[in-house]
C-alpha cells in the first residue's frame, strides 16, 4: 500500500517530462514547417505566377489564335470541323505544356525537410527501443 503512494509523484514527474518533450518536439517541428515555407515562398510565387500566365494565355490568346487559324485554314480548303478540330489540338498542347510547367515548380516545393523528420519521428515511435525508455545509440545520418 505504501509504495502505490510513493509511487504517484514519479509518475506525475514522468508525465510533466513526457509532456515536456512533447510540447518541445511539437515546437520544433512547427519552426522547421515554418523556415521551409519561407524558403519555398519564391517557388510558391513562381508556380501561381505560371498558373496565371498559363489561364491567361487559354483564355484570351488562345481564343484569338483559335478565331484567326480557323480562318486560315477554311481559306486553305479544310472544312469547318476539321479547322476547329486542329486548332483546339493545338490550344490543349499549349496549355498542357504550362501546367506541366507549373506543375514542376510546385514540386520545388515539397518540404523534403519536414517529410524526412516526420518519417525519423514515426519510425523511431514504433521502434521497440523507444517503447523501453532508451534512446538510440546512434543518430541517423541526415540525407
């Protein structure tokens, strides 16, 4: 009976740590998110910025080039259908090139960071060391 008593402020004390840590690793985590976004920031801009170039360019000049290349190619002998036929290949092959485009800048911004210490923090969370209370014995090298 004495012991179920002396043993409640260790468990306490233990709990606070645990606590502790956790809060502290939950702080740190939130400061490496932080400082990978502020460096993918240029990216981020980059990428909307193409995206806006990409609608503009569907939109207003490809509907103009649309209007003059059907026109050209009637002129030339080719019929209705296959004139808008042609051209809308062509508008699709235009915008499919500046979304991959876009695309390839987004991917800048993947926070291989973050996805690395995430993966360490789960692996090491399932590990039966860290369910004994010790820590690993050695680090594992940063890629």
């Amino acid at each position: 009976m004495n012991q179920h008593r002396t043993s409640k402020p260790a468990r306490r004390g233990s709990v606070a740590a645990v606590a502790g840590t956790a809060a502290a690793t939950g702080r740190s985590l939130l400061d490496l998110i932080d400082s990978e976004l502020s460096l993918t920031g240029r990216a981020l801009l980059r990428a909307a910025l193409m995206g806006m170039v990409a609608i503009a360019l569907a939109g207003v000049g490809g509907l103009m080039l649309a209007v003059i290349l059907v026109l050209l190619l009637q002129a030339a002998g080719l019929g209705w259908l296959g004139s808008v036929s042609l051209v809308t290949l062509a508008v699709l092959i235009f915008c499919g090139i500046a979304t991959l485009k876009a695309r390839n800048l987004l991917e800048l911004c993947g926070l291989p960071a973050t996805r690395r210490q995430l993966s360490r923090m789960f692996r090491e969370s399932n590990s039966p060391e860290s369910t004994s209370g010790e820590s690993p014995s050695q680090p594992e090298p940063q890629a």
